[in-house]
C-alpha cells in the first residue's frame, strides 16, 4: 500500500515510515498540516495516518477538509489525546479509526492493514495478475503456477510496481521514485541487482520469461513474449 504520514515529529515520523518500508509498503511523509492536505489532495494513496496536533493546520483540520472536498481515503488519526471524547471527536471529524499514543507499531500496522483492505474491497485492485504469476498486496503473497515464491521486501515493491504497469515500460528514473524514494540518481546498479535477483526468483523453473529488458529505456513485465 501506499500510506502517507501526517507527523511533525521528525523522529517519529522517521521511525514510521521506515518501519513501514520494512513491512513492504511505500511511505511518503509530512511535516505540518497544510503540506500534508495539499499531498493529501493531490496524489493517491491508500491510507492517510494523521497526527492531531500539527503545526500551519491540525490534524482534525485536515481531516474534515479532505471529507468536505470528497476525498474518501481511509483516515488512521494518532494522538496523545486518548479520552473517550477525544477519539470521538476524531472520528467525528472524519477519521475512521483513532489510536492513543504511545502506540506498538504492530498494532498500527493492522490498523493500517485492515483500513487499506477496507478501500480495496472497493475500488483498489489488490491481487495483480501476469501469465501464471500472481501477487498479492493484502496478504504479501506471491505465486507462479500456484507454487508460493519467497520475496524480500524491496524485492515485492519492486515487483507489486511492475505488475501495477504491466505490459508497459517501466523506467529506471520511475523505479528510482517509487520503489527506493529517491528523488535523484545515486549513480549506483543498485536497479540491476535488484532486478537480477526478482528476474531469478520468479523465472527459475519455470518455462516463460515475464521480466523483459528494455535497452535504453526500462523494462517491462509481460507474458506471450
């Protein structure tokens, strides 16, 4: 999934969105209020965690503002306010579920989990399918011909953003963006690696190549070839 976080603690926000990268989703953060709505608004993601005290626009602030404008994207509000009347005010305000700090991490992530898997019974594709390979975002689940293949997290990111794009040409620059965030060249083959060990996994044993290089500009990911 992709989740964006809403926290003007740097050092939370950091520890989040690494443990979520981790846990194989792709994390993208803010640090106030209005940074936030405006992300919020203008890219798509699959779960918003929301601080509720925010500098330029709190966090209850932006909630109402995405419900008011028509955004519908699942809402996990974090605070330190816990009591009864706080969690309903948040979720009167928008949210869809409130968790108290200090939090475990495992139970925000089931939260997330379970509020992303709210949105895909609806309207986010969550099982992508080439050939005989399939992936699943819920579960984190990979199979080709119905044998399970075992994936590191970078690897399924990798792979989760390739099918999303199947039959199309996928870049290095667009690999770069969304599968490792970074915003520029690390004039690494950190890309090459990565893609030699997915091509292996999901290509040893079986009969047909999915995984294509595309000289100078990508690859793709494509079965009838």
């Amino acid at each position: 999934m992709r989740i964006l976080i809403i926290e003007d603690d740097r050092e939370a926000a950091s520890y989040l969105t690494k443990a979520l990268r981790e846990s194989g989703h792709v994390s993208d953060h803010a640090a106030d209020g209005e940074t936030g709505l405006h992300m919020a608004l203008t890219q798509a993601y699959d779960v918003l965690v929301v601080d509720r005290m925010l500098p330029e626009r709190d966090g209850l602030s932006v909630v109402s503002s995405l419900r008011e404008k028509g955004n519908a994207t699942p809402i996990l509000i974090l605070s330190a306010l816990g009591q009864v009347d706080d969690r309903v005010t948040g979720l009167r305000a928008g949210g869809d579920d409130y968790l108290p700090k200090p939090y475990a991490f495992s139970e925000l992530l089931a939260r997330i989990e379970i509020l992303g898997r709210r949105r895909g019974s609806k309207d986010v594709e969550t099982v992508y399918r080439v050939g005989d390979l399939e992936l699943d975002r819920l579960s984190h689940e990979v199979r080709r011909a119905g044998r399970p293949i075992t994936l590191q997290p970078r690897e399924f990111r990798l792979l989760e953003y390739l099918m999303k794009h199947a039959g199309q040409v996928v870049t290095r620059t667009m690999l770069l963006e969304n599968v490792w965030d970074y915003h520029f060249d690390p004039q690494t083959n950190v890309i090459d690696v990565h893609i030699s060990r997915l091509r292996s996994k999901i290509e040893r044993d079986f009969g047909e190549p999915l995984l294509h290089t595309v000289r100078g500009s990508g690859y793709i990911i494509r079965a009838g070839d």
